[in-house]
C-alpha cells in the first residue's frame, strides 16, 4: 500500500482537484437549467406566447369549454295550460236556428281552431266538453268557455260579443284583467261591438266557475249572435279564433290593455 502511494504521487494530488471539478460543474449545471427555466418562464407569458390572435381564441375556447362542463343542464320552460270549453259540447246542440245551424257546432269549429292556434304558440291546450269530468279541480293558467248567443230575431241590437267572469271569485283582479284582454283584443280583431248590457247571470254563475281549482282564472265568452252575426261566425270563424287567441295571450304575456273590467251589468237570466 506504502510502495502504491510513493509510485504515484500525481494520482493522489488529482483527486481532489477531480472532486473540485466535478462539484463546480454541477453546479454550473444548475445554475444553466435555472437560467433556462426562468428564461422560457419570462417568454412563456400571456403577452408573449399568446400575442398571436388565434392562439387568444384557442385558450379562450378551452375555457369556456371547461367551465360549460360544471354547469347545469338546461332545464325546459314548463309549458303554459289553457282550458278551452266547447259550450254545449257533449251534451246539447245549444241555441238552435231555423235552417239547423246550431250553437254547439260553432262552439266545437271555434274551439278547436283557438286549440290549434294555442299549440302552434307553444301552449298546452286542454279542450273539453260542456260537463267534462276533467272539470273538477282544473287548474291551469286560464280557462275559457265558448259559446254563442240566440239565433232568435229580437232587434238591431242583438249583435256583437259577451264576456263575462266570475261573480265571486278568489282572484277577481286576475279574472277581471283576462276578461279585460279577452274585450279588447277580440273587439280589435273582429270589429264588433262588446254587448255588455247584456250579460247575464248565466254567465256570471257559470256553472264551470265553481268546479275549477281556484287559481284557475277563468272566462266565458259568447262570441256572437248567430242571426246578425252569423256571416262572421260561419265564414271566418278563424277570425274569432285568433281574437280569443289573442286575448289569451294578452293575459299570460302580461301584456297592456286600456279595458278595464270589474263588475258589468248583469241582465237577469230569461226564465
């Protein structure tokens, strides 16, 4: 071991310096790698690396894509019911004219048009009969009756329309704000004339009004007479349609009106 070490004396002065070397280098190594790390750290920052719009676009739309991944599902609007009676429906043909035309087949023809034009809207509509099962404890946003008037010849005045709601009612201020849509938006879009001094207690102690869910909101309207008005009723029954249509829809729209109802005169019902 002695004789080794004497041989070689330039082996055991370069060790160290080896060591010094390889410590120094390592270090330098370090000290390179964080020069390079902060280097592209400084580069590699949004006004750097994303100066280029398309880039900008690309991580914008990475983002967005996901935060859409932690929102809820859109949830549907749920739809809005309306009631719609066809008068005498499933029970008697109503009011009868001389030449057979009777009430309940311009009731059904006008109800079933205010149905299509409703669903067309994106209404659910329910259309039922004069009694219909249905009726007890309806509820919906509205419901509104269809009828029409005599087709007897009682004077030049036997002409125009009716609207009536309840007489007691748990929400009057609802029933009377459709009843005032329903007047003005059907009396725009037919041209006739709104018969109130003729509203009867018939109408006003409908029998469907005490059958319904109270929130229901509710009408009833005799769209004409079927002797003087009977050209607009049998000819453009989708006119009357789209009046009561639009009534509806002024009522669940919210929408301005500049009728106001509250209580109309009521004519006693004919004995």
């Amino acid at each position: 071991m002695n004789q080794t070490s004497e041989n070689n004396p330039q082996q055991e002065s370069k060790q160290p310096e080896n060591k010094s070397f390889s410590m120094i280098k390592t270090v330098q190594n370090i000290l390179f790698a964080g020069l390079i790390s902060a280097t592209l750290f400084t580069l590699w920052t949004p006004n750097n690396i994303f100066s280029n719009q398309l880039f900008r676009e690309t991580i914008l739309n990475i983002e967005l894509n996901q935060q859409q991944q932690f929102l809820p599902s859109a949830t549907p609007m749920p739809q809005k019911r309306i009631g719609i009676v066809a008068g005498h429906w499933g029970n008697d043909s109503g009011a009868v004219c001389p030449d057979g035309l009777t009430e309940l087949d311009l009731n059904l023809r006008i109800a079933t048009l205010v149905k299509q034009y409703l669903i067309e809207d994106g209404y659910t509509v329910d259309l039922l009969q004069e009694f219909d099962p249905r009726l007890s404890q309806y509820t919906a946003m509205a419901l509104i009756s269809i009828h029409n008037d005599s087709c007897d010849i009682i004077n030049d005045e036997a002409t125009g329309f009716k609207v009536a709601a309840a007489a007691s009612n748990s929400y009057p201020e609802k029933s009377n704000r459709l009843a005032s849509c329903m007047i003005q938006r059907y009396q725009s879009a037919t041209s006739m004339q709104f018969h109130y001094n003729t509203i009867t207690a018939d109408m006003t102690s409908y029998h469907a009004f005490g059958e319904i869910n109270p929130d229901t909101t509710s009408v009833i309207i005799e769209t004409g007479f079927m002797n003087l008005d009977r050209k607009i009723l049998t000819e453009n029954p989708e006119i009357i349609a789209q009046g009561i249509v639009a009534g509806i829809k002024c009522y669940a729209k919210n929408e301005p009106v500049t009728v106001e109802v509250t209580t109309a005169p009521i004519t006693p019902a004919p004995q």
